[in-house]
C-alpha cells in the first residue's frame, strides 16, 4: 500500500507547471488534493513516471460567484466552494451535491475541477457539471481551450484532457429565474459512492408551468447520463406534474450495471424514486417553496 | 532504483522538523518513520478508515492521502500535540470519561476529526456529531460512546470558556 516511484516536480508558477507537464507527456500526472489520485496510486492501479504538484502554484484557488454563473479554480477544495456563500447564493445545486461527496474530511483536501478530471461515473460533480451544460478550460503550453461538458466525459475515469494538459478552472452556469434544483442519492452508507444518485434542475414559465425540465444520473452509466424530461412533464401547472410518471421515462434512458453493491435492475429502480424526488422538490424550489 | 530525495520542513505540534523523503513518502509514513511520531496510526491507507486523520493547518486531513513534500512548509497537528498544559485536551478527557474507546487503534483520528469538528461547531446536533464521524472506522465500539463522548467534549469545552 505505498505508492510506486515517480519523479516528483513541484512548480511554484503556471509556466513553470504547463513546461513540466509538456515535457512529461503521457507520462505525467497532476496532482492536486489528491484524494483519487492518491489511493490509486497506494493501490498500485496507477503508476505514473511523472507527478506534478500544482499545490503551490498561485491563483488557482479561485471561487468566482456572479449572476453568470460560478467559476472554479484548479485548486478550490471542495470545502470552500461548500462554504462559499457567493458559490450557494447563485448555484444552489453546488452545496447540494458538495454534502454528497465523500467525507468532510476529504471535502477539505479534495477539488472540484479533480473531481471532474477524474470523471468516475459514480462521482457528484461530473454530474452537476453535465447537468448545468457547464465547461471546463483546459491550458498546456501551447494555449488554453474551453470544452463543453457534453465533450468533456468520455467515458469512465476518461475525459477530453490530453497529455500535456492541466485543467485550469470549471465553469458552472447559473440557472435561469424560477428554477429550482435538487440532488439526491442513495449509498451504503453516508459519504460512499452512490449505488444511484439524481440531480434534477427544473424551470417554471411565468405561469408555473414547467418550461425546462433536466435530470443528470450517477453510477448507472458509463459518464452522468442527462436526460431531458421536459416534454414528459406536460402542458399543465407543474403543481400537478406526475413526476413518477416523469421519472418512468429517466428509467428507460439508463442502462446500468450489476456489481457487488447493487444489481442493474436496483439501480434502475433507485434511479426512478430519486428522479421523482428530485425533480419533485425541484419544483417546489422553482417555485420558491421548500420540500 | 535511485530516487531523488527532497527536503521537507515541516512545523508539527509547533517544533520545526525537518526530514528528507522520496516524492512518494506518504505524510502518515513521514511522521511514523521519519519523525517518530507513532501516535499516528495507518490502517487502510486509502482514505477509507479515517485512523490517519491529522491536522494540516487546522484543518483535518488523511495524513496517508497526502504526500509530505506537499506538506512542506505547512503546519501539522498529530495525536501528540493534542494534549495541553500537561494536561489531557476536553475532547480527550471525554474520550475518557465516556469510554468512547476500547482497542484504541482508531483513537488518534477520531481525536483529530472531533478536535477540528467542534472548533467549528461547539454545539452540534446528535445528527452533525454522526456526520462528523461517519468517515472513521471503528469497529470496537458501535460508536455510541463516541457520539456520547462527542457531546461530552462540547459540554467540557463550554465549561472552560473555548
């Protein structure tokens, strides 16, 4: 259970890192909190010739919260965005889902942006990501490149990001108003991966109908499966939607796996009651009404 | 193989110590081996158990899920600097008192989680104190005399005026 051997490069400015990470290629790994990567590498599942301490590289710790949107930095630990009152005020679904990633403890070490360059198809993140459309920019030494989160999950633990790449910063763009958001999930026990989580973002028009309907599913699928529900909702007042009906039709869209934890069929069913919870209270909260 | 070697500063429980490790030495092996502060204890070493649980500038971390090259220059907690005036620390005495330990393996981390916990929050509800520890194994104690001995540390710090 100790890590193998790798080069160890600690780089105090961008330049410095992204000439390192360059040099590096394939070979070369960011490290960040650590906290996926680490037990990875205790495990001996990954072993790479390269390990590029970001750590004291500054200005990567941004939080910046506006009616955009809230961007985060490279280097913002799950924590900070959890506490960052800027971060809850315009994105409520952040702190939601931040709650559901692992432990505190590895909440005050671990990252957002690692989270999401790591992309387990179990993890919380990836999916707020996908479910909000937001993006992640990319920087090597020869520029910086912004990919859509549709781009960005290629499949389990693989993302756009190439070798010689360090990503900078996500971006998670804010809802329009009236719209509401939850995200709930169901592990073995508080703070594991998911057996089945379900974010859900939903948008009322003026009438209190719903205009926009979105549920973004964890560990059924090989990247958080997105599906638009809108039209299951129906013409009339969302007061009066059939969300089990609505989630029948997120039910259909997953194509989950057995394993140890959880067969495919419960993990379909999971999937069902939480969207229906989920976009339940989303509505609630569109309409400025608690669950 | 021959690996680069790296110099580390590190302030734990408030005296500078200085050790020089491969890239790879995790912080949990540092303080055991390099510095000989066993109180430390490893038990996964994958962030699952919580027993290597320290203070990486005041704020609790998994000693074994960070590397001590990143470490330095920074300011570590251990079980050992828990302890003031001579004195056994509120939460330590509650530990005591409400018998929230039977083999011990785990004790350091839970001391460390629950230190940090109740800095932020000195008076948390019955379900916070089971959050707050939900990420240390133990599998002596069926947890309710830690959850007790968590309440009893808030009452003892409360009394002390913290």
């Amino acid at each position: 259970m100790k890590p193998p051997p790798f080069d160890y490069h600690g780089p105090v400015t961008l330049g410095e890192a992204l000439d390192v990470l360059a040099e590096a290629g394939p070979g070369g790994k960011v490290l960040a909190g650590g906290q996926s990567l680490i037990p990875l590498l205790n495990m001996r599942l990954a072993a790479p010739a390269h390990i590029v301490d970001v750590n004291r590289v500054p200005g990567l710790d941004g939080i910046e919260a506006g009616p955009e949107g809230v961007r985060v930095g490279a280097l913002a630990r799950h924590a900070a965005v959890e506490r960052s009152p800027g971060a809850a005020a315009a994105l409520p679904l952040l702190r939601q889902a931040l709650r559901l990633v692992a432990h505190p403890v590895i909440r005050n070490r671990g990252t957002v942006v690692g989270s999401l360059v790591h992309a387990d198809p179990a993890a919380e993140m990836p999916a707020v990501l996908a479910l909000l459309g937001g993006s992640v920019r990319l920087a090597s030494r020869d520029g910086e490149r912004e990919v859509p989160a549709a781009e960005f999950f290629t499949g389990p633990m693989e993302s756009a990001l190439r070798p010689g790449e360090l990503a900078l910063s996500a971006f998670f763009p804010a809802l329009p108003p009236r719209s509401g958001t939850a995200f709930y999930e169901v592990a073995r026990r508080h703070g594991d991966y998911a057996v089945a989580g379900v974010a859900a973002a939903v948008t009322l028009d003026e009438d209190l109908r719903v205009a926009a309907a979105r549920v973004a599913c964890v560990s059924v699928g090989p990247v958080p499966v997105v599906v638009d529900v809108t039209s299951a909702c129906g013409p009339g007042p969302a007061a009066a939607a059939g969300w089990e009906a609505v989630a029948g039709a997120v039910q259909d869209r997953v194509d989950p796996e057995g394993d140890i934890h959880a067969t495919a069929e419960y993990r379909r069913h999971l999937t069902g009651v939480l969207a229906a919870r989920a976009l339940r209270d989303a509505a609630l909260a569109a309409r400025g009404e608690e669950s | 193989m021959n690996e680069t070697r790296h110099h580390v500063t590190l302030t734990v429980n408030g005296v500078v110590r200085e050790a020089t490790v491969p890239g790879r030495r995790l912080l949990s092996d540092c303080l055991r081996h390099d510095l000989g502060l066993t109180g430390t204890h490893v038990g996964c070493e994958h962030g699952v158990c919580g027993a290597c649980t320290v203070l990486l500038d005041g704020e609790p971390v998994r000693s074994c899920l960070t590397f001590a090259v990143t470490a330095d220059g920074h300011e570590i907690t251990t079980v050992e600097g828990l302890a003031r005036d001579g004195g056994l620390s509120p939460v330590q005495r509650a530990f005591t008192e409400r018998h929230a330990l039977q083999c011990g393996f785990c004790t350091p981390g839970f001391l460390c989680t629950v230190t940090a916990f109740l800095r932020d929050n000195p008076v948390p509800t019955e379900e916070e104190a089971l959050e707050a520890v939900a990420g240390n194994l133990c599998r002596c104690t069926g947890y309710q005399n830690i959850l007790k001995a968590v309440h009893r540390a808030a009452e003892l710090q409360a009394e002390e005026g913290r």
